[in-house]
C-alpha cells in the first residue's frame, strides 16, 4: 500500500497549482521508487509507456494547423456565419445542436472529429460568443459571461463526446468491459449488449444538459442586463465626476 504515496504526490502537485508535466513525473518517480525500482527501470518505464501511447501526442501537431488557421481568420469567420443564420439561433440553441451532433458522431465512431482544441476554441466558442453579442446589441460581451460561453462550449463537447462514444461497440473503454467481464466472471458479455444499453444513457445525457443549454440564455439574458445596467451607472458617476472637475477648476 505504500506505494499509492505517489497518488498523495500528484494530489499535493496540483493543490500547490504545480505544473502538471512535473507533478506526474515527480509522482511517477516516486512511485517507481517506493515500488523497488531501479532508476534505469524507472526510465525504461517511462519510454515503454510514451512509446504505447504516442497518439497523446498528436496535439504537437495539430496545435499549429489551428493557430494558422486562427491567424487567417477563421474565428472572424464563424463569427460572420452565425450572424447570417438569423436571430432564432441563441447562444443555448446553438450549443445544443452542437451536443447533439457531437453525440452523433461519437457514436458512430468518429470521437476525434472535435475536440476543445480542434473545433471548440477556433470554431464552436466564437460562434456561440457572436450568438450572445447579437442579444447584446451587438456589444462586446463582459469577461465574466465570454468565460461562461466559453466553457459551456467545451462542456457540451465533453458531454456530448462522452455520452455518445459509448454507444460505439468498437470503442476502448467497451472493449476493455467485457474483456474484464468476460475474464473475470466466466461470461460471454458481447460488446453489441453494452453499446445498446448505452443508447438511453446518451438520450438522458442530452435531455439533461441540452436542457441546461438552453436554460442558458435566460441565464445570460440577466447577467447582460445587469453587466450593461452597471456600465451604464459608472458611466454616469464618471461623466459626473468630470463635470465637478470641470467646475472646480473654472
């Protein structure tokens, strides 16, 4: 049992706001030692398992291409799209479409066709801003409530994704069910059984958060009132704190 002190490692790396590449090296490290092994073993370790997963990787790649893409405008782009699909497209409608297409895609197989780095943030959050800017008036949009766009933007892809995959039979994590079942308990669990039972996990999952979505609007139909309300009373506490200026230097 000693050697889950590693997992106290990574808890206390990222309570202290550590950087998270060190923290699980440190915890990696630590853990191989309390396990008894050798630092050579330790690094071959490391190489083995880098080696396995190379896929994790591929964000070094694909984080370029966006940041191009992003510099040749494609996020003024999707802003200009959603502001010629007319004014029944609100910030909530949109993401809600977006969960659902996402859960459709996942379920047919096709996870890694979005993502927050390679739909979200270039494509998905500026378009749900200029959705939220157009019920604004067309003014820019407060930091809070851009934050909170943003992030229900990449919530509805994570739900979405994690929702929908499931119902995919030839996905890792269904495979990995049933080989453990099947192993463990003598059955004959076929990957077809749990993807069906899925099925009504991801209608939930989006009756539930698409509900949330669209709840969204009014939620931010208020806190625009009362962002805009509150500019508006500093403004006028400036313009009269000028005016006093004005007088007491006449």
């Amino acid at each position: 049992m000693i050697v889950l002190l590693g997992v106290l490692v990574v808890v206390l790396g990222f309570a202290t706001r550590r950087n998270p590449l060190l923290v699980v090296g440190v915890a990696g490290i630590v853990t191989g030692l309390l396990g008894k092994l050798s630092p050579l073993e330790i690094l071959r370790t490391f190489g083995e398992s880098f080696a396995s997963s190379r896929s994790v990787t591929i964000f070094a790649i694909t984080l370029p291409v966006i940041g191009l893409l992003e510099r040749n405008g494609l996020q003024q782009q999707a802003r200009t799209l959603i502001a010629k699909l007319g004014t029944k497209l609100t910030t909530g409608r949109f993401l809600a479409l977006y969960l659902l297409i996402r859960q459709l895609t996942a379920a047919v197989g096709l996870q890694t066709i979005g993502g927050p780095a390679q739909s979200v943030r270039p494509m998905i959050a500026p378009m749900a801003e200029a959705a939220a800017e157009r019920r604004n008036g067309g003014r820019p949009l407060p930091e809070k409530v851009r934050e909170k766009v943003r992030a229900h933007a990449a919530g509805a892809d994570t739900v979405g994704v994690f929702f929908g995959e499931d119902c995919f039979l030839a996905i890792g994590s269904i495979l990995l069910i049933t080989g453990l079942v099947n192993s463990t308990y003598h059955t004959h669990l076929e990957p077809l059984h749990l993807a069906l039972w899925a099925i009504p996990s991801a209608v939930c999952a989006f009756l539930v958060h698409g509900g949330r979505l669209l709840r969204l609007d009014r939620t931010l139909e208020r806190e625009l009132l009362t962002a805009n309300a509150q500019m508006t009373v500093e403004r006028e506490d400036a313009r009269g704190c000028d005016a006093r200026e004005g007088r007491s230097a006449k």
